[in-house]
C-alpha cells in the first residue's frame, strides 16, 4: 500500500469509511482511550477539528483496549463517553487493535511509514498521533505526551501545502 486512501475503516457507528473519501485533507489519525492519563487530549483534539476543519483537516479517532484495558467499553459506549464528556464531534472509529498480529492494517501501515524513537514501529501508548498529508503520505508520528495544542504548527504548515 502507498497511501492511506487504499484502506478502509468501521465507524463507530458500525458503518464502512473507505478512506478514500477523505482525499486531498489533511488527517490527525490517533488511538484513543476513554479511561486513561491523556484522555484529556479528546478536548485537544476537539478544539483542533473545530478550529481547522474548515481548511481541510480530519481528526480520526481510533479507540483501542491494548494498553491497561483502558478502553473496555462498547463502540456505543466508547461514542457516548467522549460525545458527553468532550463534546466530540470528529469522526471516531470503531474499536481496533494497533499491535500484533490483529492490528488493523492501517496501523500496519502507519508503523511501518512512520517510525516511532529509536526506530521503533509498535504503538506504546493510547494517543500516539500521525499526521497525514494531503497527498496521503504520512508526515509526521507524535507521542502520547505531545498534546494536540503542540501539534498546530505541524498541520498548519500541512493545510498550507
């Protein structure tokens, strides 16, 4: 695969999302949690959709269990939880695995273009960010610990491209 526009998703409404449809935007893909240290982020990252969705940005949410089973709820819980408590309104996905072999292979692919430090591909953590270019190539992959507001800079140098 070359691009992220040849995969495909569920969204947390148990609908298909053929990434395809999201051509030419700029996407934030992250995994998410509802019962972690940094999900706080989900306000961040709210705010960021809210104030760059009009220039062509997509926040992706992808809530995964893997780490501490912070995320043990249903897709229904899981919409409602970040819907009630952060106000989400960007696209969120239905629950996925991001390590192993039963990773979905968007995040197959995400791990391999981009690297995490010192090299690494496995996530290891909730709300490990990629920044996805118009063009559909993975610019940049960011750590739990940076917070949406550290990413501006980042996606408003994306949208500009």
């Amino acid at each position: 695969m070359s691009s992220i526009y040849e995969f495909q998703a569920t969204s947390i409404q148990g609908k298909p999302v053929a990434l395809k449809d999201y051509k030419g935007r700029v996407l934030l893909i992250v995994n998410t949690a509802s019962a972690c240290g940094f999900t706080p982020q989900f306000g961040g990252l709210e705010q960021l959709w809210k104030d760059y969705e009009a220039r062509g940005l997509v926040v992706l949410g992808f809530p995964s269990n893997e780490f501490g089973g912070q995320d043990p709820g249903s897709n229904d819980e899981i919409a409602s939880f970040c819907q009630m408590n952060y106000g989400v309104s960007f696209p969120m996905m239905a629950k996925v695995e991001v390590n192993g072999g039963n990773a979905h292979p968007l995040w197959q692919w995400l791990k391999k273009e981009k690297k995490g430090l010192l090299g690494t591909e496995g996530i290891k953590w909730n709300f490990t960010k990629f920044l996805i270019g118009r063009d559909g190539t993975v610019l940049e992959r960011y750590a739990p610990t940076d917070t949406p507001e550290k990413l501006r800079a980042d996606i408003e140098k994306a949208l500009a491209a």
